[in-house]
C-alpha cells in the first residue's frame, strides 16, 4: 500500500484470493480472508500441501505469497475454526517467506514418501505462546 496506493493493493489483494478460490483443491474451502491473508481448511495435508507448492510457483513477481501449514485437531462453530491447532498454524505462517511453504512435522510425516515434493529441515523454531520449539520444514517440488 505505501508503494503502490491502497486500490492497487486492494485489486492485488482481490486477484490472489480468486486465484485461491480457482486452484484449490475440490476437497479444500476457503474459511476467510483476513486483510490480505486466506485462511484454508483440508483433510488432507498432503493434498493442501501439493496444493501450495504449486500455488506459491504461479507467483513469480513481487509480492510473492507464502504458506503456513498445519495437521491437527481443532474446534469448528459458526463457519469458522479455533484452537491452540489454529493459533500454530498462523504461527507457521509468519516465519515462512515470501515464496515459501513451511511446514510442521505433523504434515512432513503426511509427505514423507510423496513423489514430488522434498522437505528441508529448518530446525526447532519457537513459536510464541508455544512453550516447546516447534519442528519447521520447508517444502518445495521435487526437481
């Protein structure tokens, strides 16, 4: 928005979440939009995941998306989603960079024999509000 002036960053904004909507997987919906973030529910990781690296390659210019991905148990009411399951996804999300799909361990064990992705270890990450370090990967498409 500094750069470029609020409609611009708004059609940015506009075009990315149908871009979303358009490529998804049939099994995976889009729970809602916040600013410029769209928060996605799967059940399957492994799907949502394959999903993201190939998203995430669409973009080859500046601002380049990135993804956060989580497997676990969570809350549903009113169309939308809660708990501390959530909170470590979002979590993910603001440590992967621009271009990046990371991971937890949870989905790495979900991709570990998948024929065309590959997972790079980043390391235990803490997370805040997160007690214990969190296992990170970082998934790219197997070249």
């Amino acid at each position: 928005t500094e750069e470029e002036g609020d409609a611009t960053a708004f059609s940015v904004i506009e075009q990315f979440t149908e871009t979303v909507e358009a490529t998804l997987p049939p099994e995976a919906n889009i729970v809602k939009t916040i600013g410029d973030e769209v928060m996605v529910v799967a059940p399957d990781p492994a799907t949502l995941t394959e999903w993201a690296v190939g998203f995430l390659a669409l973009f080859t210019d500046r601002p380049k998306p990135r993804a956060g991905i989580h497997h676990g148990a969570v809350v549903f009411r009113d169309g939308d989603y809660f708990g501390s399951q959530v909170n470590l996804a979002h979590r993910v999300v603001n440590r992967a960079l621009g271009g990046e799909v990371l991971i937890t361990d949870a989905v790495a064990g979900s991709i570990a024999e998948h024929p065309d992705l590959d997972t790079d270890p980043i390391g235990e990450v803490e997370l805040k509000g997160f007690p214990v370090p969190t296992p990170l990967f970082v998934v790219r498409a197997r070249t």
